[in-house]
C-alpha cells in the first residue's frame, strides 16, 4: 500500500494544482527518504579511489543511540537505554516491546510511539513484500520533491524580481526538521540519489534565507566525498552556494576567495578560484581531470586523499545511520587538507608561481592580465613579508585541548575531535556558566589545529618571495609593452631586499637565493621603462646594486660557475647597469660611484661577457668614464680578448650557440671588445632606436643622427692612397688606381677570401650596425694613440669604420704587404706585452691616462723595426 501510495502521488503531481496539498506533508516523504540508508546490497560504484570493505565474518559496528520506555500499570513510565537498533530488535521479536511503545534517540524532536518511527515501522511491523526496494522509494520521492518544487520558483516569470516570502515548500524543506535528512542521503553513494538530492537543493536554496546554514547539514562534506563521476548537479550546488556561507573563518594569511568560501578548507586554492570564476561544466572537467599546470594542479590522488580525510573526519557518524536514519550530523569544522603535491606552491591571483617560473617545462604560459597579476604579487610580497608568527604555539594548542604530547608524540585527528567534543560539552556555557573561558580556549586552540597556521614555521618564508620577484621578473620580460605605462611600486621594498641579503654574513650559504631575483627583476624593470629607471634612481637602488655587486666580485674566480649566485649577481646587476647608462641622470649618478669602475675592470678580466658590453655603455660619449676605464686597466684586458676570435667558425655556416660551444662564446666576446674599444676612444656612439633585426627596443633611446661616412685614411704612401681592403691580401692595389689579380709574386697571406660587396656588408650587420651607430672622430685622443702603436694605426682606423668580423679576421690572420705586416710574431709580441701590462695594473693603477699613452710609446714590434 506504500509504495503504491507513493506511486499515485508521483503521478498526481504532475499538475500542479495538486502539489499545494502536498506541502503540509513534506516531513512524511522525508522521513521515508531516510530508509536508503538502510538498503542493502547497492551495486558500488567502479573508481579509483582506496576504500576498506568489511570481510564476511565482520560485524558492523553500532551505536547505542535508541532509548524507550517501559509502562507499568499504575506507575510512572520508565526510560530505559541507550541500546543499539539491532538490541532494539530483539526486544521487538521477544515481544518485550509493542507498537505504542514510546521511543527515542538523538535528532528526533521529541517521542514518538514505534509505530510513527518510519525505520521501526517499515523494519519491524511492516509485513508483505514492498514493490520497491529502499532506495528506488528514495528515488521516488526525490523526484515528486524535484518535480513539486519547480513549479513554485523564487523569482518571478521574468527572473528578476525575488519573490517574499519564498515559495513554502521550499521553505519548509530547508527546516531543520526535514533539510539534514535530505542531505545526509548522499552518504548513500548511490549516484541516482546523490542527482536527485543535488538537483532538489539547488532549487529549493535559490534566493533562500537559510542558504548561509546549510553548510550546518555537513553537506559540503557529503557531496565532496562522492566517488562518482556524474557530479554536474553537485558542481552546479557547489557553484551556488560555497561563497554565501555563514561560518566564521579565523584564516588571515589566505587570499579573499578562501576566506569567504566554505570549501577553503577542503580544496586548493586554484579548485575554489575555478569553481568561482568559471562554469560548473569547466569545475567538474577539471574535478574529474589529471591536471598539473600553472593555472590548476588536480588529480585522482589528490581527489583520493580528499575523500579519505573527508571519510575520517565524519567517521563517528556514518555508522549510526544505519542503526538510526534520523540522525543529525553534528556539525565540525574540518582541518584544512593538505596536498603533498602542493608542497612548496605558492598560489597568486590565478596562478601556481612555481610552476609559472618552471620555464623549462612551460615555457611563454599566457598570462591573460600581467597588471592585475602584478598588483596581486605585489600584495602578496607585503603579506609574506609582513608576516608574523601565530599567536598560539602547536604545544599550547594540544595541551588547552587536554593532549598530552609526551604520551602521545603525534595525534591524529581522531583524538583530536574526540578531546574538542570532550571538553566543550563540559565547559559550554548553557551546561556549565562557570566554564565560558575554557570553553573559549578550547575553540580557538581547535581553530588554531584547523587552520592553516600550523603549518608555518613563523615569520615570512624566503622561498615564496623568490617566487614573488620571479614571478615579477617573468611579467616584465614578457609583457613590457603592456606594464610600460606603469611605474614599479616594489622598489622600495625591493631595494630594502637588496641591502639586507647584501650585508647577511650567510648570504652564500642560503638556500633561497633572494638576492639572485631581486637582482634580475631590477634589471627588468629598469629594461621595461624609463619611469623605473628614475624610480630606481631615486630610491637609491643604484647605490645598493653597486654594494651587491662588490660583494659579489669580491669572490669571482677563474673556477666561478655561472650557475653560482654571485656570479647570477653579478650578471643581473651589469645588464642593469647597462640599461641605465642609456639614461642621462642614471649614468650621471653612476659616474659618481669609482668603485664600480674598478669592479667592473675585475669581472671583465674574468671574461665576463655582460660586463664588456658593460664597459662598452659606460664609456660610450663619456671621457671622464673612458679615462677611468682605462686607468683600470680594462683595455689590456679587451685587446687579448680579441686575438681568440676564431673566423673559421663564423665562416662555416654552422649554426652554433654560445651555451653550447665555447669557440662561439670566445668569438661573441672578441666582438664586443671591438666595440668597448671604439666606446674608449671617444667615437660618437648612438644607440639605434630600432635595430635591424626588426624587434623593438625597450631602451628609450634619441633619435639617432644620420649615419656620417668617415673620412680615408691620409697618408703620403702611394700604396695606402691606392689600397684595397688590406683582409684580401691576394687583390693588391696598383698605383693605377684599378684592381689588377695579383701575380704570384705579389706579396702572401694566409688568408685567402673574397672581399665582400657593399650589398653583403647592407645584408649581414656587425654587431656594432646592430646596436650602434659609430660616427665622427675619436676624441680620446690619447686612447687612440694607444690603439694606434698596439694594433698598427691602419688596423686602428678600421675598428669603426669595417665589420668587425673583418677587423678581427685581419688580427688573428697572417697579412704581409707594402702596409701592413701582421703575422704570429706581431701578435705574440703584442699579446706578451698585454699580459705583462694587465698583471701590473691588477697590483698599482696609474693616476693619469696620460701615463699609459708614455708606456705605450716605447712600445715597437720587432718585425716593423
């Protein structure tokens, strides 16, 4: 007859003029909604997830929840309990109890006769065989609920307006009476009624009053601990209703987002900015996914370890629903889950950072808004550097919960709970008005274990905010067009980074290399635009770059490795230094840094490439600096560089890295001390706002001049008036002035190529075409009589006026003719000489420049005499 009954209302209620008579019986149909906890037998689903099954010898375990009473005539009723459900029947079955017997048990609202409970009625008195099984009637109901409720919505036809007072099925559904009922059916794990209850919950807690209590139900728990796959309905809830929750969130050190959602606790932070800012359909994608990206990390494992802390958590209460289908879950908050895959992850706006920073395995990850994400970094740097150590210890919280750690070295959450539940049954103010205060400690030392705060070690963690500026760095690198327009608002707090990993006595020895990023970001920012650079200026971080920077030459060595922090330093630094030398006011403040001078000289001695090309823009149109330089010795330096240029490499057509060959990086560094040469001499050097190879500059640079076509040679020899470019020794010139094959009794060379064209010169750009335009006369006029006597004054003139592949082909090669002798004897003269001068200046500098120009005097090579 029930289930018949049940039948005829799910089709009554098909119009909707008979679901109004339905709405004061809604606690009936939930009551018999309880009765799927009892089925037994349910298919169980095929996942992935590690669960325990009870062998077939194992008794389930009960509580003792049920209590009755016993009547006697003539006396008053006698409670007896509490006793388990299956002692309950066995009393039925002696005959000790009847129907009218009087029953109770916790989150029943009052007593009622055996016969109203809907467990004992259908368990123990019903007879006959039902036409559906427990949860097929569940099901049913379900649906009548699903069906009833929507046909009265909460808003109007057109959707805008909120209708008060709801619709009154809904409301009487979300009582307290009928709605932990309803939700505790997901325990079931059947996927048919977990839909259905997710679904009927959706629709009954749209606009409604009571939505920030129903995370009481426990019914985030619940549905989270689900081991389906159909969990749309469930995103769809979880959409709906995890940011309107009524709890109270002890969490500071999290981002908004976990503060408000309810679902903080349970799922990483990127699984709640997903849930919040994109579809359910995309959330339950992602849920069901393996996902390992900067954006999201997810996967079965950690959906694994979810349920399983999910499942421990409400281990006391899962085994009374099958001794008792109306208990009421009592409400706990859950310690906050965490991810081993997580470990060491610092999440950002909408970012994981490490895996942002992990270039080798993502490299260019889109980044969709590099301001907000910037402005996101840079409050979290304040955050983590303002952070401070909880104000209850580990210790103090295990023992205001009454734990005993000697005894106990680890407990687990279990012990926990159980001492929580202890303590403030004891102490709760209804039951207990002298125990408010205890009562209070044990929550904030139960809050305190829950939250996140135990897992810091106090203070801010140095690793995250190598995150922070790397993260920062790879913005400025990859979006400076966009950050452009905005000046950096880090530098103060940068620059203080600087100064403090700077004078740490274990700035080697530490593991989180601070001032390695905070080094490289300087350089970005500077690169990106001209408004940090004055920023930079301003805040002095020039001044705290420079005292990084000799710390870190202080211990730069031939065996230096460029993996090594002060060389990594070292590197950021020059490239800074670099950029913002392009910078009047910048180079005028560096100009007033002599210790820098001297640094430099040292780490170029160490073939440190950067800081050639550093040389290079310091001394570009500066005499002061060019005069400086060379009193430290740099030139000795730069010119023996030049001589292990290789031209066959650069002449074979391979394709070949500086990272990989050590040829190609030799010849890359012969390269730019052609150029730091012309810088010192005092030619007019103007950056190209546009470099041939098409790329933008970020450097903001003046328009350069038109390029001036240098003036020849003048010479009384009628050889050099006729001559022809000296690399192509087997083409002499003649006094004719028109280019003749040579004889075989022309003058020899060792090399042995074609002059390039004008169109080849136009089609393959020096280095100094690529970043410079060299014009005018040299106005050090002492430097370049120095590079007269050491390169022969003909090699000297050609330094900016040929390719310096050509320049360098010439010195490394072996040349006879009526202008020009240069052979292994010259060069190793010279490079002897070199060698000599560069040990000598490394011990004693001289004070005028003027000084080097006399030492040079004296110099002859041997085969010119």
């Amino acid at each position: 007859m029930r289930d018949a009954l049940i039948n005829l209302i799910s089709c009554l209620v098909l119009e909707k003029s008979n679901c109004r008579a339905l709405v004061d019986h809604v606690q009936c149909l939930v009551d018999l909604i309880t009765l799927a906890h009892l089925h037994k037998g349910r298919a169980q689903l095929n996942t992935k997830t590690n669960v325990i099954e009870a062998g077939p010898n194992m008794a389930a375990y009960e509580e003792k929840d049920w209590y009755y009473n016993v009547e006697k005539d003539g006396q008053k009723p006698e409670r007896q309990g509490p006793i388990t459900y299956s002692e309950l029947k066995e009393l039925w079955q002696k005959g000790l109890i009847t129907p009218k017997t009087r029953c109770w048990a916790i989150g029943m609202d009052g007593w009622r006769s055996l016969q109203q409970i809907p467990q004992l009625k259908w368990c123990l008195i019903a007879k006959g065989t039902p036409l559906y099984d427990e949860t097929e009637l569940s099901s049913k109901i379900l649906d009548i609920l699903i069906k009833c409720t929507s046909f009265f919505p909460s808003r109007t036809q057109n959707g805008v307006a909120v209708l008060i007072p709801g619709p009154k099925l809904s409301r009487k559904l979300s009582e307290f009476i009928c709605l932990p009922h309803v939700v505790q059916v997901c325990l079931t794990h059947d996927p048919g009624l977990l839909e259905r209850v997710a679904t009927l919950l959706c629709q009954i807690m749209e606009d409604n009053p009571e939505m920030p209590k129903v995370y009481l139900t426990g019914v985030f728990y619940f549905m989270l601990m689900y081991t389906g796959s159909n969990i749309l309905p469930v995103t769809r809830f979880l959409k709906m209703t995890h940011m309107k929750q009524g709890f109270r969130s002890e969490e500071t050190s999290q981002s908004g987002i976990m503060h408000r959602s309810i679902l903080g606790q349970l799922l990483p932070e990127a699984m709640v900015c997903f849930l919040e800012n994109y579809s359910a359909e995309k959330f339950a994608e992602i849920f069901l996914g393996e996902f390992d990206t900067p954006e999201v990390i997810w996967s079965s494992e950690m959906r694994r370890l979810l349920i399983e802390k999910i499942a421990a958590h409400i281990a006391d209460f899962t085994p009374r629903l099958r001794g008792h289908t109306m208990a009421r879950y009592p409400y706990l908050a859950i310690p906050v889950i965490s991810y081993p895959q997580l470990e060491n992850e610092l999440f950002c706006h909408i970012y994981y950072l490490r895996h942002l920073c992990d270039t080798k395995k993502f490299p260019n990850w889109p980044i969709s808004d590099p301001v907000q994400l910037l402005k996101h970094t840079l409050d979290a740097w304040r955050k983590e550097v303002e952070k401070k150590p909880p104000q209850m210890t580990i210790q103090q919280a295990y023992n205001d919960l009454g734990i005993d750690l000697t005894k106990t070295p680890k407990p687990d959450e279990s012990m926990i709970r159980k001492s929580y539940y202890k303590l403030a049954q004891m102490y709760h103010p209804d039951k207990n008005p002298n125990g408010r205060e205890i009562f209070e400690k044990v929550n904030q030392a139960y809050e305190f274990l829950c939250s996140r705060n135990v897992w810091s070690s106090g203070g801010p963690d140095p690793n995250n905010i190598v995150l922070i500026l790397r993260t920062q760095s790879i913005l400025f690198e990859r979006y400076p067009d966009v950050l452009r327009p905005y000046k950096y608002a880090g530098y103060p707090q940068l620059i203080k980074t600087i100064r403090l990993e700077t004078r740490d006595d274990e700035l080697f020895s530490k593991e989180a290399q601070l001032l390695t990023a905070a080094s490289e970001l300087c350089y970005h920012t500077v690169h990106c635009s001209a408004l940090n650079a004055e920023e930079l200026r301003r805040e002095e971080g020039i001044e705290a770059l420079l005292e990084a920077y000799t710390r870190c030459v202080s211990i730069l060595g031939v065996d230096s490795k460029p993996d090594s922090l002060h060389y990594q330093v070292i590197s950021n630094v020059t490239r800074c230094f670099e950029v913002a030398c392009n910078f009047e006011k910048c180079k005028q403040k560096i100009i007033t840094l002599p210790q820098l001078l001297s640094d430099v000289c040292r780490v170029v001695y160490f073939k440190h490439t950067l800081s050639v090309s550093l040389v290079t823009s310091l001394a570009a149109n500066n005499y002061d600096l060019q005069c400086d330089l060379s009193r430290n010795g740099v030139l000795w330096s730069l010119l023996l560089f030049i001589f292990e240029y290789d031209y066959t490499l650069d002449e074979s057509g391979v394709e070949v890295s500086d990272k990989s060959n050590q040829q190609q990086l030799a010849n890359n560094l012969a390269k730019m001390a052609v150029l730091g040469c012309i810088a010192l001499a005092g030619y007019n050097m103007e950056l190209r706002q546009k470099p041939i190879t098409g790329s933008e500059n970020n450097s903001p640079v003046a328009k350069p001049p038109p390029v001036i076509k240098p003036k020849p040679l003048q010479t009384n020899s009628t050889y050099t008036q006729n001559a022809h470019n000296p690399l192509q020794s087997k083409r002499l010139a003649i006094t004719t002035g028109k280019e003749k094959e040579p004889d075989s009794s022309s003058g020899s060379s060792d090399t042995s190529s074609s002059t390039p064209t004008e169109s080849e010169h136009q089609q393959q750009p020096s280095a100094i075409q690529q970043k410079y335009i060299v014009t005018g006369e040299p106005k050090n006029t002492l430097i370049k009589q120095v590079l007269d006597r050491l390169l022969t004054r003909h090699i000297a003139n050609q330094l900016a006026t040929e390719r310096d592949s050509e320049v360098l082909k010439l010195l490394t090669a072996n040349t006879r003719n009526p202008y020009l002798i240069w052979d292994n004897g010259t060069r190793a003269q010279l490079k002897d000489f070199l060698e000599q001068q560069r040990t000598a200046f490394a011990k004693e500098t001289h004070e005028d420049i003027a000084q080097i120009s006399e030492l040079v005097s004296t110099f002859e090579f041997d085969a010119h005499k």
